[in-house]
C-alpha cells in the first residue's frame, strides 16, 4: 500500500474514532441523567430491603455475619462514590476545556484581546526554603528516618 493511501485512512479512522468518541460522550451523558432520574426515595427503600432480606436468607451461619456484610456494603458504596467522583472531574476538566475554546474562537473573532482576567498572571516568586538545618522535620519526616539528621 502506498504512503498517500495510509495517510487517508489513518485520517480517516481518526475521523470515526472522534465521531464515536462523540456518541459515546452523549449516550453516557443520557445514561447517567437516566440513572438519576430512576433513583426515587421509594426504589432506594425498596432495593435495601431487599438486598437485606436476600442477606439475611444467604448468609451461612458463622461464615458471613451481618456486620461483615455491612463493611462489604460500605467498601462497594465509597468505591462506586470515588468512580463517581473520578468522572464529574473528567466531565468538569472537558467543560472548561471546551469554555476556553470557546471563548478563545469569540476573541478571535471579535479581534479583540482577552481581558485581564483571562490573562495569565505574573506568579509571585516562590519563598525561598529555610535552611534544612534550622527548620524542624516536616510531619511526614518526623515518622522515618529522613528526620534523623
């Protein structure tokens, strides 16, 4: 295959992919709307009864106990919360990637310069670090040996 062949359909994958990728964004977005909008005060009591009475009818005498399954029920809740937590930042990160396009292509097209809120500000000078001699082991030093001078 030629070198101009695998250009165009190199580009052209890329165009499926960014189309996909598009689609993709768009059914999760509706699928976590819906998600929400299916979690009424009603079916969460409902479905806790529920998984109670079905854990109360598995549970093995001796082997699981009730408060071991409630530390299962709370590792499996904080892992859904931190998955939960990682996405709304991903979506937030593109939110204000996509403002700062925007506003980018209105400046632009206006031919006007940012304001001066938009401009990158002069960072202050980073405070010099006291001699390690004098200042006291930081409290993550004070455990190990890095505090033993």
């Amino acid at each position: 295959m030629k070198f101009g062949a695998l250009q165009r359909r190199v580009k052209r994958c890329e165009q499926v992919m960014a189309v996909r990728i598009g689609e993709t964004q768009g059914n999760w977005g509706v699928l976590s709307q819906v998600w929400r909008q299916g979690w009424s005060p009603l079916r969460i009591v409902v479905v806790g009864l529920a998984g109670g009475f079905i854990a109360g009818k598995l549970e093995v005498p001796g082997e699981v106990n009730g408060a071991r399954w409630l530390q299962m029920v709370g590792s499996v809740s904080s892992l859904f919360a931190s998955a939960q937590a990682a996405f709304a930042t991903v979506v937030a990160a593109q939110a204000a990637e996509t403002a700062d396009d925007a506003a980018e292509q209105a400046d632009e097209a206006t031919g006007q310069p940012p304001p001066a809120a938009a401009r990158p500000a002069a960072q202050p000078a980073p405070a010099p670090e006291p001699d390690s001699e004098l200042r006291g082991p930081r409290p993550a030093e004070a455990a190990t040996e890095l505090s033993e001078r």
